[in-house]
C-alpha cells in the first residue's frame, strides 16, 4: 500500500483502491469483487462514486437514495397498505461482456424452451404422451387453466415478456433459481436502479462503457405491435390496482413505454373486441400486457369471484383481435416442481443440455424421488411444489430441512405422506456476494439476479443487459427473497467498445407532430374529477376553521368576532359533517370543535379528506408530476399550535393549487380536475353568501364572508367607504371577473365542458353542456341587490345536479349499457 500523502488524500485512485483493498482483506472467496481477475472496472466505479461524494460511502447512499425517491420508485410488501421507498445500493453489480453474453444466450435457450412447452401443454400434449413431463404435473398445477386448451394465441406465442432469477455460486457459474412467466414483475425497477444511479453518477455511463436498457424496452414496445392487427396499434398496461405490490413499478413503465395504464374496470368486450372506457366513448384495445394473476383476468372463463378482470376477455383473445401478453395459463412451467423435469426435457426435444442449468430438484410426486427427498432431508430446502401452502408447513418459503424439527417436522412428513405432491425438495444454493454499503462501509452480502427477456419486433428473444440484483440483509449465503431488510442494486454490463447513446425515443424528425395527448380513460377523469373537489373542499374548510380560531386578515376581527357569526361558522362545519355542534360556543368548546374538525379520524375532517385525496393521487400517480404526488403523500403536520398546523397545511394546498395552474398541461385531464375545482368552489360560495351575504347579517358577517372567498383585499381596493352588504355579495358572488367568484366558478366549468368530446355529431348541447350553460345564464343575469336565499339553495342544487350529470357522461357507470346512444366505437 502506497503513503498517503495530502494530495493522495484527494485522488479518488487512491480511495478506490484503499476500499478494495480493505474489503478484501478477509480473503472473500466467492466474491464478484474480489474474485475478479481485473478489478480496473471496479476501481473506476469507485473513483467514480469518491469524485461526486466523496470519502462517505453513506452520502453516496443517502444520495442515491434520494434519487430513487425523487423518481417515484416504491414497493409495497403483502399485508402492508402503505408503499416503502425502493431500496437501492450506491453500488452496481459489474458484469463484464463476454461473461453476460453467455449468460443472455442461456437466457433465450431457456425462454424458447418454455415457449415449446407451454404451446404443447396447450396444444398435441406430446410432452405428457412420450413421459417427459407427468400428467399430473400438469393437471395438478393450480397454473393449468383449461379453457386456454386448444386456443392458438394472437400473435402465434404464448410468451412475451419473461423473467429470470439467477444465482451465481462461489466458483463464478450461473444457474436459474426460479421462472417468471405469468406476470413478470420488476423491469421497472431495473429502470429506476439505472436511472437513479445514473443521476447521482453521471460519468459512470461512459466511463465504463455500460449497456442501456432504452433498447430492450423499444425492442419488447415494437414486439408488441407487430404482432396487432392495425398499423398503430393501442396498447394497454393492465394492473390490479394501486394495492398491487409493484403498483408504482406499473405506472412508471407505463409512462416509460406510452402504453395506457388501465384496470379492468376500464375495459369492455364487445362483440369480440376490446375496448377501453374513455371520456370520448369506446376505444379499441390491440394488445394487453397484464400483471395481474391469470386467473383472474377473465371472471366468465376462469374465476367467477374476480372483481378485477374483464368478463369476455378470452373470447376477444379466442377471436385473435386482442394480444394478451403473457397468455393466461403459461404459468404451468413455473412452479418448483417443473424444474425436476425441464432438464431432461431440454435436451430430449433440443438436443442440447440447458446453458443455464436449474437447482437440482426433487419432486415428491413420484416414488424414487420422494424417497430420496425423505433420505436426504437435512441436507436440502423443502418447499411447496406449485406456490401454495401445503397443509404441513407455515408460509410459503421453503425452509431448510434441518431447521424444521420437532412437532413441525413431524406434521410435514405425515402430510407428505398424505399428499407426497405438494412438496419438493431442492439443493441448497449457495452464492456469491457483492459490495453492498452499510453504516460499516463495504460489506459483503449474497445476492440473487433477476433478468429478463422480450420479444422483438421481428419474433426473436432480446435480453435486457443487466436487470436488478437484490441483496440480503445477512451474511447468510442462501438465496434470498425481496423483502423487509433488503436492498437492491442496478447490474451494469460493461466492456472496452462505447455504447451508443440510444433513447426509448424516436429521432426528433421522424416523429408526427400532435398535440392530443392521447385516450383518457373514465376512470382516470373520474379520479383527477375528484382529486380536485377533495383539495378544493379540504381548502375551504380549512378556512372555515381559521376564520373562527380568528385568523382574519381583518384587524378590528381577529378573535373577537360576534356570537351569530361564529354560530353560523360553526353550522358550516356541522352541516359538512367534520364535527358535532359543541357544546357551547365558549373559546375552549370551540378550540376542541375545530381540533374535531381539522384532525379527527371519525368525521369528514381535514385530515380525512387529506387521506381520501391521497388515495386518489397513488392511483393516478403515472399522470401526476412526483412534486405534486409527495405533496400528497406529506405526512399530515403535527407540531406546533393549532394556528401553526393550519398555516402549515394552507400553504401544502396553495403549493397544490400552484402546480395544477402552472405545471398541468392542458388536457382533458386537467379540465377534469379543475372542473371538480370549480364546482366545490362554487358550492362553497353558494353556501357561504346564504349564510352571511343575507339582509341582516352585520359587519361581521360581511367580513367573514370576504375571508371564506379570499376577497378582503380586493374589495378593499374596489370600495373606500366601508363594508356594506350589496357590493360585498356582487362580489363573492356575481362578479366574473373575481376568480372566487360564484359568477367565475361557473363561467370555467362552462368553458371546461364546451372543451371536452361530445359523442353526437348533431351540434347540440349534450345534457351536462345544456344544465351549465342554464346555470351560467341565471349567475349572469342576477342582481345582488335580489339575490336571495332560496335562490342560491337553488343554484347549489343545480350544482350537484350538474355534478351528477358529468358523472354519467364520463365516468364509469358498471350498470348502464356500454354502447350509448350515438357513440363511435373506434
């Protein structure tokens, strides 16, 4: 080891060889780092992580971590209603070329392979009948799905987007842990890990010459749509819904690849074809690529009990009009239990033996097997042979057989005695490690690689270079699962050529020009619908709350505002169910009638319609910018006084209402969420002027009634001599030119609907255009000196009415008939 001199100090050679040399010290044998025969590339990631943070392998953590975050990348672990940020190492797993190409070609191998069986399972079965595979593996498998015997696939394949676990053992070679075939999750999170380490690394991309992913995922994009029937086709991402464990992977490829985000509500089969509900009618679906469990995809061929599937789909399947990827049913080949048989499968019908070779593994549905499972119990893993709990074990992990001992032991071999099919035995993998950063710097953690490959435009398996590594919590070299305690890390492979600067996105000159932004989906306008009716009605009762706690601009109001004012404050909040009336006005009654009403779980608080705004934000959050999603997702304010928490949260909603105004672009989804906008609003003030603008109603009323419609200054500014009851109505009621105006709320959601689709062709006003322009002209036309109660009661029913109207015109309606009256299928 060289002295460290003051400017050795500063050269990060120095630190990246000092790392390597500390963390191999201990003579790491099976170590991807210290068992490699040229440690350049390492060195070089290490310079480069030393160049940007420096000698703090935890800021380079915190950094990268905060780049994950940034992107929006989360996952959810099962039993768990709130996401986890994604968990990610600063450090990648280096690969170097020639080692992955032939780990890619193993790769393709295996996947034509599943191909091939999955078609014959389906097909002539000539795989049962030559005794290859048993009948009742197949039979048996909770995966074999019956109505898709005989169906020829859109597309001529079973198989189009494929996943792979691999462990690397402490000798350097590869084998396949576990198949993905029915609903591959995780190359979005391969995404993220390279775009997260690319942002807090930049240099590292070309320094080490890494291999992109954008044309993998162009490549599985193109496959997609070559094998649809039209010439630009719509494709479809179709997920359980934001409870999904990899919800926020979903939407982020979604995004990435410009497929439409979708769940089954959205979709119709109708005389055999796929369509998605959108806010212009019915729109053609050419291809789905799902993630959700086959079995419930389709409710009338498969599981009658989903709720998250698309009754017909199979049929427009049968129909070849729509590209289900992957196919249902192909998910036989998955289980434990296949891997006994797919060796000797491999090379009986290719001639060759697998490049990438299985566990070994022991299924105890046959005799010899079972016996040797039984004989050899300490020594191997026993697990579930198709991915559901037996009766004699707890979970679905498989265990080691010398920790299962006494009563558990005992009650697993009776069952497998009953029921020898349900088990397997398989040999205990032991792998490599890799550098992963902990409080104690580098340290070494096993690791497990999962990989995945698509189908080209042009039929042929492209492998993504690289995917993700995920690595255990313990030293324990045993293959590992994703979960509490486990990090991540992004797999770069490198070489000595430079790599191409490719983009997911076409060249700029090649590309049609439109400003349409594409299909919005019911639901989809639904929820932004919504989202801004709970921020505009969390606002307005927030500065309910204010006002009465006495937080008036209006000095000579402050605190001191008079007995009816408050009564007719503290009825607002009732009316809207966020509190019961209290038992007195007296300050400290009021104090815990606003506490109620701001942060109570049991009642329509702030708080809850925060969490109800939340909730539609995590399930619409492909289309939402990530600076408005962690708005949302802000931990509700706890410190301070009550004064303290609401200025806290005015300014969250202010920031929200500054990002939908400023940096929503002008879609029909925008128009949605600020039309829910402008319609609470305008309730707001239709219940604000009754109960405060009425003739009787003193100062205090009239200035209360300017600070629920943020009007104190303008008013101020228009009139010298005074509040008075006319101007102060015409005002927060009637004046178009006031932007919280009744008269403007109106004026907008009047523009909004002119702006969005109509299903006729006729040129008349459809009912929810005819029910605002009504509403516009009565606004418009009215005095403030007239004004009167029963007619603003009037106006607020009309609101809800047009409400409701807009709700049937574009939202998902489950009961009414899916073609209406005048709509174009296209």
């Amino acid at each position: 080891m060289p002295t460290l001199t003051a400017t050795s100090l500063l050269d990060p050679s120095v630190h990246a060889r000092r790392w390597i040399a500390d963390y191999c010290t201990k003579g790491r044998a099976g170590d991807v780092l210290c068992d490699a025969s040229d440690s350049a590339a390492w060195a070089a990631m290490l310079e480069e992580i030393v160049t940007v943070g420096g000698d703090d392998l935890e800021g380079a953590r915190e950094r990268v971590q905060h780049h994950a975050e940034d992107i929006g990348t989360g996952f959810r672990i099962a039993g768990e209603s709130e996401e986890r940020p994604w968990p990610l190492s600063p450090v990648p797993l280096l690969i170097e070329g020639a080692e992955w190409a032939q780990i890619a070609t193993g790769i393709v191998q295996r996947a034509d392979l599943l191909e091939h069986v999955v078609a014959d399972l389906y097909g002539e079965a000539k795989l049962v009948e030559k005794g290859l595979i048993p009948a009742a593996l197949v039979t048996g498998s909770p995966h074999f799905l019956r109505p898709m015997v005989g169906l020829e696939p859109t597309g001529d394949h079973h198989l189009y987007f494929v996943a792979f676990d691999l462990g690397r053992g402490p000798t350097g070679e590869w084998r396949v842990l576990a198949d993905h075939l029915r609903a591959p999750a995780g190359a979005g999170y391969a995404l993220e890990n390279r775009l997260a380490i690319s942002r807090a690394f930049g240099g590292l991309q070309t320094r080490l010459n890494i291999e992109r992913h954008a044309p993998f995922f162009a490549a599985f994009r193109d496959g997609l749509a070559a094998a649809c029937r039209r010439t630009e086709p719509r494709i479809g991402l179709l997920t359980p819904g934001r409870y999904s464990i990899s919800y926020a992977e979903q939407a982020h490829l979604a995004r990435y690849l410009g497929f439409l985000f979708v769940e089954g509500a959205d979709l119709a089969a109708l005389e055999d074809k796929l369509y998605v509900r959108t806010i212009g009618g019915l729109k053609r679906i050419d291809a789905l690529w799902h993630r959700i469990d086959p079995r419930l995809l389709d409710p009338l061929a498969f599981d009658a009990h989903s709720q998250i599937g698309v009754p017909g789909l199979i049929d427009v399947m049968a129909a070849g009009n729509t590209l289900v990827a992957n196919a249902p049913g192909v998910g036989v080949p998955e289980s434990a239990a296949f891997a006994a048989f797919l060796p000797r499968i491999c090379a009986r019908e290719t001639g060759r033996d697998l490049l990438l070779p299985n566990i070994a593994t022991w299924w105890c549905g046959q005799d010899r097997a079972r016996a040797t499972v039984i004989e050899d119990f300490d020594n191997l893993l026993i697990g579930p042979a198709f991915g559901v709990q037996p009766q004699g074990m707890d979970g679905l992990r498989p265990l080691p057989g010398a920790e299962i001992t006494g009563q558990a032991r005992a009650r697993l071999l009776a069952d497998m005695a009953l029921r020898p099919q349900d088990y397997v035995g398989q040999e205990i993998v032991r792998l490599s490690t890799m550098p992963v950063v902990t409080e104690a710097g580098l340290v070494p953690r096993p690791f497990t690689l999962r990989v995945f490959a698509a189908r080209g435009a042009d039929g042929q398996w492209t492998v993504m270079p690289g995917g993700f590594a995920r690595i255990g919590a313990e030293p324990d070299v045993r293959a590992t699962v994703m979960g509490e305690g486990t990090w991540s890390a992004d797999v770069a492979i490198h070489g000595s050529d430079p790599v191409d600067a490719v983009s997911l996105l076409p060249p700029a000159d090649t590309v049609h020009i439109r400003r349409n932004p594409g299909t919005l989906p019911s639901r989809v306008a639904d929820n932004f619908f919504w989202l801004g009716r709970y921020l505009e009605r969390g606002e307005a009762l927030l500065n309910i709350i204010r006002v009465m706690l006495g937080n008036s601009i209006d000095a000579d109001a402050g605190g001191a505002l008079g007995v009816e004012t408050i009564r007719r404050l503290v009825a607002l909040v009732v009316n809207g169910g966020a509190a019961s009336k209290p038992a007195s006005l007296k300050r400290a009654d009021l104090i815990q009638f606003a506490r109620t009403a701001l942060e109570s779980e049991d009642t329509h608080s702030v708080r809850a319609i925060n969490r109800s705004a939340r909730g539609i934000g995590k399930g619409s959050r492909d289309r939402l910018a990530a600076d408005f999603v962690r708005l949302l997702d802000a931990p509700y304010p706890t410190r301070g006084g009550m004064l303290d928490r609401t200025g806290s949260l005015q300014r969250r909603y202010a920031a929200l209402a500054g990002l939908s105004a400023e940096h929503m672009g002008r879609t029909a989804a925008w128009r949605f969420h600020d039309l829910g906008r402008r319609i609470e609003r305008a309730l707001t003030m239709a219940r604000a002027v009754p109960a405060f603008g009425m003739t009787g109603t003193g100062v205090d009323d009239l200035s209360t009634l300017l600070d629920l419609a943020d009007s104190q200054i303008s008013y101020r500014q228009r009139y010298l001599t005074g509040i008075a009851r006319v101007p102060v109505v015409d005002l927060v009621a009637l004046d178009p030119g006031n932007p919280r105006s009744l008269a403007y709320q109106i004026e907008r959601i009047v523009e909004h609907l002119g702006a969005l689709p109509v299903l006729g062709d006729d040129g008349m006003a459809e009912d929810q255009q005819a029910q605002a322009n009504a509403l516009l002209a009565a606004v418009l036309t009215a005095s403030a000196a007239q004004l009167s109660e029963p007619a603003l009661k009037k106006i607020e029913q009309q609101l809800y009415a047009l409400s409701d109207a807009i709700a049937r015109r574009y939202f998902l309606q489950g009961a009414e008939p899916l073609r209406a009256a005048g709509m174009t299928l296209a």
